[in-house]
C-alpha cells in the first residue's frame, strides 16, 4: 500500500514552498510520522551530493534533514543545472547525462522523463508513511502544462492533492490564488485542495473576511496564515540570501566575541553554484558577509572568497572586466586572505584547459596558486573528510576541473598527513571542497588565521555550533506549521487526497 502525499505548488517562484515543504516535514516527523521530501525537477546551481555519490538540489537535501533521513537521488530525479541563458546541464537521477537547450528540453526530452519521475515517487511511496512533494515555479504556467512533470504533470499521475502557497508580502496574493485555479483545466483543479498564505504581516483578523470571500468563490479553504520571519530560508535554489544570517543577527545572546568583527567579501560570479558554502561563516557572532561585484568593495575586507561557479572561464572573464582580477592580485601580493572554492579554487591557478564546460580551450588563470586545472568530461561526485589546520573537515565535491598541484602546501590532508585536496601559499588558500566550513572545529581555527593575517582582533565563538543551528531553523520551520496551519486538515488531505466535489473555476485552461 502507498503512503500518503501532498504537492506544495506555489503562486510563483519563490513564494515559500520550499520553505513550506521542509516545515511541514519537520511537523510530520516530530508526530512520529516517517516522512521524505520529493522535488520531480529541479532547477538549481546549489546542489549536493548524497553518501552514494548522486547530485540532487540542496533544497531537497535540506528537506530530507527536516524529515531526519538520508538524502538519495530518489528525492529529487531531475536536476537542472543552468549554464548560459538558453541552455542547463541535465542531472538524472544523480549523474550528469549531458546539456540541453530550453526548448529541446520543453520540446521532448521532459516528457520523456515522466515514467523515471514517478518511479521514484512511487518507490517513496511504498517507503514512507508520507512523501511531501515541492512544485516548482506555478502550477498555472499555461505555456509549459503539456509537458509538466514537477507539477499538475505530476499531481494528476500520482493522484496528488495540492496546497498552493502563495507569499502575501509580494501583494495581491486573493488574485494569485483565483488565477492559478482558474487557469486549471478541470482535472487538475479537482485536485487544488486550497491555500496556505506565507509572510503575512499583522493582525490576521483583518485577513479574514478576505479568505472568506476566497472560498465563496472558489469553494477551497485556506489551510493556515503563516507569520512573516526573519531568517527562515533554507538553502535557496537561485536567490542571494545567506540563509543563517539573518537568524543569527536576530539571536540576543550572539555580539562579537572579541573587540573586532571581520568582515567578508563573496565575489558574485556569473552562474556562481553552492554559495550556501557562505552561510556558515555567516553563522558566526561578529563575522559579517556580503555580495560584491566591484573592486573596491574588497578594500575593507579581511577576507575575499571565490566561490563555486557553473562558468569557470566565463567568471573568470568577468572578475577581469570588473576590474576585480586586479584587485585580487593585489591581495594575495599583500598577504591578504583569499579563499577559493571549488570554480572560486580553479580561477586561482595558473592555466585551466577547458573542452568542456565553456569549450575555451587553454586560458589563463589568475596565478595566484601553483595548479593546473584540466576539465574532465566525468564529474568528480563524492563525500570526502580530512583533516586542516589541526582540526576535522567533511565536505563534497561536484566538479568536472581534476587539480594538478604543483607547488605551495596543501590545504586539506588525510590523517597521516598526506596532501588529499587543495593548495595553499601564504594566505591564499584553494579547496575543491563544499561545505567544508560547516566543520565548526576548523571553521574556528581558519577565522583565528584569518583574523591574525588581517590584524584583527576577532575572536570566534568557542561554542557555534552550525548543525545545532540549522536543526533549530528546522524546528522554527516546523513550529510555524503546528502553530499556523490546520494540521488535522493537512493530514486528512495527505492521508486521503483531495476532498470530493471541489468546484471548477471558469475558465480553466485553454484548449
């Protein structure tokens, strides 16, 4: 027997679903409910890699720990990866299998994927009590319904009800709401079970007669008013948030430590992937973290970070005409610190021979680290650990670039001592590796050189602990729920599907 489920659709991107369906797993699962998260497609720059070596959106990572399983391809089939304005890397089931214009993909290859899509939910299904599956963009993007297979596409074959969410802070969400069951056809508004509304700010009274007007005329309740919070995000897909920071300013009990803070520089690349590398520094009291894309912006920073890109050599264009190249040769001649992060590490190196990713051929890096990059037509996918700076590191890598270190000391090492990734010389540093300031013993100890190199007198917090951090967002995610939304009706409609009778809004979708 399958177990129940539900499809979080949204109003538009962006409008909280991501959020939505981590909270409603973290609910789920505090009620002893075994749940997974599912996203059918995907389109993202942060991604992860699960113990068994598969890339899949960060989102559904997250989503996974709310729901406190192990993430695996299951959870989220299709990735897209975008890399120009035309055209993504498709990413099946944890692999890479190639890149594809918009319309090849729209025209075909989509569709294609249908069967492997609901395979993996159906698989889920047969695991799990309950699988809370995330739409993407909205369900009522008319022009993209025929081949859908992340929403209505889905809800329809796997007999999903949906819960649209839409964000009330934009404005006009009573329209938004109307409008995407309206531009429904009838089979797949019969199963749009209601609404949830998301950041609302105020005194929820005054919102009343107005979902009471909403469900006069669409005969769908509203499931829950979910009250604006700051700091709430969890790994976004394609947004430039720091996702913790905003919580951590929040937090009374986290000033700076010691009598200065340091301030760092995250250079926004074009097609810059996995910034949520970022988020940990951003978890610590007195670190403070910004986008740049001006050189002098890095004047005041005590540290400048490069970070992963989906465009090595076209960042690498872009640091150059930006004026930023400069600058950055500038800091490293200094003993400024600079850290380089998996595309951030190969722009740092000496050459990088390219017939892959942008097909450029040979192109010269900044020169800053004595490597030679060469891209391989097989991605590097895996779950390292290692030790640097005396301390513990976990990571992962997701790159086609294979490093050949000829010189300075390597950043990351076994137990034994023996170099495993990465190149350091002075204070400029380069690692293939995500997520490795996650590791809270050597995020410390990397400030502290930081900090010392800078002439800083920061002090890190001795007790940051970035897990904890992230399970307490989980849990807020998971408290907004409980206490906002109608959970027993929630439940009846995972457990039961969409209520019977629903009625249809005219017009419904064009024929």
């Amino acid at each position: 027997m399958s177990g129940g489920g539900l499809l979080v659709a949204g109003t538009t991107s962006d409008a909280g679903k991501s959020v939505v369906t981590a909270g409603i797993c973290r609910w789920l699962v505090r009620q002893g409910v075994k749940v997974a998260p599912f996203k059918a497609q995907n389109m993202s720059l942060n991604s992860f890699v699960t113990r068994e070596g598969a890339e899949i959106g960060r989102a559904q990572a997250m989503q996974a720990q709310a729901c406190r399983v192990e993430p695996t391809a299951l959870m989220n089939p299709v990735l897209l990866k975008p890399g120009g304005e035309r055209s993504s890397q498709v990413v099946l089931l944890g692999k890479a299998v190639g890149e594809m214009s918009a319309r090849g993909y729209h025209g075909g290859r989509q569709q294609q994927l249908l069967g492997t899509v609901l395979d993996c939910l159906a698989q889920l299904r047969g695991t799990y009590d309950a699988v809370i599956c995330e739409g993407a963009g909205s369900p009522a993007e008319i022009n993209l319904r025929r081949t859908d297979i992340v929403n209505m596409g889905i809800a329809r074959n796997a007999g999903l009800p949906v819960l649209v969410v839409g964000d009330i802070d934009r404005g006009g969400v009573f329209a938004s709401f109307f409008g995407t069951v309206a531009l429904l056809s009838p089979e797949d508004q019969a199963l749009v079970a209601g609404f949830l509304v998301n950041k609302f700010r105020g005194d929820v009274s005054l919102l009343e007669p107005g979902l009471d007007m909403l469900h006069g005329l669409t005969g769908r309740h509203t499931y829950g008013v979910l009250p604006f919070r700051h700091g709430l995000g969890i790994d976004e897909e394609d947004g430039l948030a720091v996702s913790l920071r905003g919580a951590v300013r929040e937090s009374a009990v986290a000033p700076p430590v010691g009598e200065d803070v340091l301030r760092v520089a995250v250079c926004a690349v074009p097609l810059m992937s996995n910034f949520t590398d970022v988020d940990a520094l951003a978890a610590e009291p007195g670190v403070v973290v910004r986008f740049v894309d001006r050189p002098e912006e890095l004047a005041d920073a005590d540290l400048v970070v490069l970070p992963g890109t989906r465009g090595t050599v076209r960042a690498l264009q872009w640091l150059h005409e930006r004026g930023l190249a400069a600058a950055l040769r500038r800091r490293a001649a200094e003993g400024r610190p600079v850290l380089g992060i998996c595309g951030g590490y190969q722009i740092l190196g000496e050459h990088i021979e390219d017939e892959v990713e942008s097909r450029a051929g040979h192109v010269d890096g900044l020169g800053l680290l004595p490597v030679r990059v060469r891209f391989a037509r097989e991605k590097t996918l895996t779950r390292p650990t290692g030790e640097a700076l005396g301390e513990r590191v976990e990571g992962y890598e997701i790159h086609h670039g294979v490093a050949d270190v000829r010189g300075g000391t390597a950043f990351l090492s076994d137990d034994s001592g023996h170099g495993l990734d990465g190149c350091r010389v002075g204070q400029t540093w380069g690692t293939h590796w995500h997520g490795s300031l996650e590791s809270d013993g050597f995020r410390r100890a990397f400030l502290r050189e930081v900090a010392a190199a800078a002439g800083r007198r920061f002090v890190p917090a001795p007790d940051t602990s970035f897990a904890a951090l992230r399970e307490e967002q989980l849990d807020r995610l998971g408290d907004l729920i409980e206490q906002h939304a109608d959970t027993d009706a929630l439940w009846r409609l995972i457990e039961s599907g969409a209520p019977q009778g629903l009625p249809f809004i005219p017009p419904g979708a064009p024929a």
